[in-house]
C-alpha cells in the first residue's frame, strides 16, 4: 500500500505547494522565510498534527497532539538557526469533542514549558459540518541574530537523531496498517505509534558551538527533506537496522522506497557536521541518541540504504 492509497496523493501536494511558492515573500531558508527589522530576522512558521489527531482523540491522549502541535515547528525553525519565542494556537473540534481541545491546550502549555516558548494567544474553534473530528495547528514565531548558517561538503558525515517514533507523518496511511488496539512489537499499537513527538530544541546549542553545519528535520516527505541540508550536493545513507515499528509498516506491504519518502524510519532529525566524535559526544550530553549514518557526496541524489529517493 502507497500513500496515495490511503488518500494522500504527494504529486498533488507538490503541485499545491509550487503555487504557494509564488505568493511568498521575504528571506527564504531550508524550512522557514523570514523578514529583518532592526538588525534581527523574524520567521513565522505554522504546522499542525494532521492525522495523529484521530487516533489521539480515540485513544483519549489528546494532550500528546498539544504537544506535538508546537514540537514539529519547532523541530522545523531551529534548522535554520531560528530560537522560537512565542506561538499562537488553532484547534478546530466538532460539536461535542469541547473537552479534546482543553487536553490539547494542557500538552501545548507542557511543550511551551519544555522550549521556553510563550503563548501568546490562539483560536478555538466548533465547527458544525465543517470539522467531524479535530484539528490542532500551531504557528510559531522565532528569531534570529547573526551570518548565515553553514554549507554541507563533500565528505561530511550525516548524524541521525533517534525519534520516539513516527512522529506526526504518515497517520492517513497508519490507520489503514493497524488497529490501535492490535498488538505490535511487544506492546499495543497505540503505545508505539502515538508518543509525543521528540524535541530537538537543542539543535540550537550545536549551530552556536559550530558542531553542524546544517540540520533536516525529517516529517512529511521523510529523507527527502535532507535535500534541503545539501542544496546541490548528494548523500549516501545506510539506515543500518531499523526500529520495530518501522519493520512493522514494511511488513504490512508499505513498498521501501514509499516508506523512506513517508516516514522518518527512526531517525527525527539529520546533522552534517565535519567532526562526528564531537557531535555524538555532544549529542550524548544533551540526552539524544544519535549515530551516523552517512556521508555526503559531490553530487547526485539522496540514495538510502540503496533507494535514490530525491
């Protein structure tokens, strides 16, 4: 099973995102655009849970949607060297489901406790016939001072950070897989697929100790979004054994090449750093398992475990 047979179709999103593109303005980086005043630059950046949120709200774990609403912006701004300072909520709920958005409000307060993020204000929406379960997004604003960040080269090495699991990609094609309740990798599927999304926050600390030149973090077009660390250059990337649950989507017929362009495969965010002892140290340090898994090349595209995938 593909993506698209579960009804999301990354051509169509890809031709949605080529108009988007002609309307922004401003500063672009590899995830964010920004505008300066006063010798600082600011970017916005918005993203939500998707459909995480549907099983979080069947498996009455709607607080991990609060928290993985402010996590995936987060994990997005500071690849570009952004701190994020304060965010604003959207949660939009049916008729009825009042108590889910209260659960989501508490995991966003934990996850703004987390990062040292304000909450400055948000939108609770119940809307009759045009919401018939929930939806929680996040815009997050963030600042940065100083030069541009770093540029890959050639034989750089690639560090993956581990995730906690899928994070917050891939739910349209999950919930076709399994059942919350069946059992997987020695436990339940819910406990496995719906932990809250990790946070590398941190990722700031190793830009400002110049341990990385650059970061991708890896959500929704899964190792394709290392593109955006590398510009022109390309990577080979062995992904060595993989964890149980991304051996489990294999299984259940999801083709490999599908799954790498879908889903993070254990691996939450790429660093590209010259000095890999360093950084594993560091990252060690910081309460992060990580490993490398890579090395970028002079050309050519992001090939995993022997797929060329962008």
């Amino acid at each position: 099973m593909r993506y698209k047979d579960a009804g999301v179709d990354l051509e169509k999103q890809r031709e949605v995102h080529a108009v988007a593109q002609r309307v922004l303005s401003g500063g672009a980086g590899r995830y964010v655009r920004w505008v300066e005043e006063g010798g600082r630059q600011y970017a916005l950046h918005v993203d939500g849970v998707g459909t995480k949120a549907l099983w979080l709200l069947q498996a009455g774990k709607m607080h991990v949607a609060g928290w993985d609403c402010l996590a995936v912006n987060i994990n997005d701004v500071v690849c570009d060297g952004f701190k994020p300072i304060a965010a604003v909520d959207y949660i939009a709920v049916a008729p009825g489901l009042e108590d889910a958005a209260k659960e989501a409000l508490r995991g966003l307060s934990e996850a703004a406790r987390a990062a040292g993020v304000y909450i400055l204000g948000g939108e609770t929406a119940i809307m009759p016939d045009v919401v018939i379960g929930v939806d929680v997004v996040c815009t997050v604003l963030a600042v940065r001072e100083g030069g541009a960040l770093g540029e890959a080269e050639p034989g750089d090495y690639i560090v993956g950070v581990e995730s906690s699991g899928p994070h917050a990609n891939g739910f349209s094609l999950l919930r076709r897989l399994f059942q919350l309740g069946e059992n997987i990798c020695g436990t339940t599927a819910a406990e496995v697929f719906l932990k809250p999304v990790a946070l590398y926050d941190k990722v700031l600390n190793l830009y400002e100790e110049g341990l990385i030149k650059a970061a991708a973090h890896i959500t929704g077009g899964g190792f394709t979004k290392i593109k955006r660390a590398l510009g022109s250059l390309g990577a080979e990337i062995e992904l060595g054994p993989l964890p149980c649950w991304a051996e489990a989507v294999l299984k259940r017929g999801v083709p490999r090449d599908e799954a790498y362009r879908v889903f993070n495969m254990g691996v939450g965010m790429a660093l590209i750093t010259k000095t890999p002892g360093d950084l594993l140290k560091r990252l060690e340090d910081l309460g992060y398992s990580a490993r490398i898994i890579g090395r970028v090349k002079p050309e050519g595209p992001v090939v995993v475990d022997g797929i060329p995938l962008a």
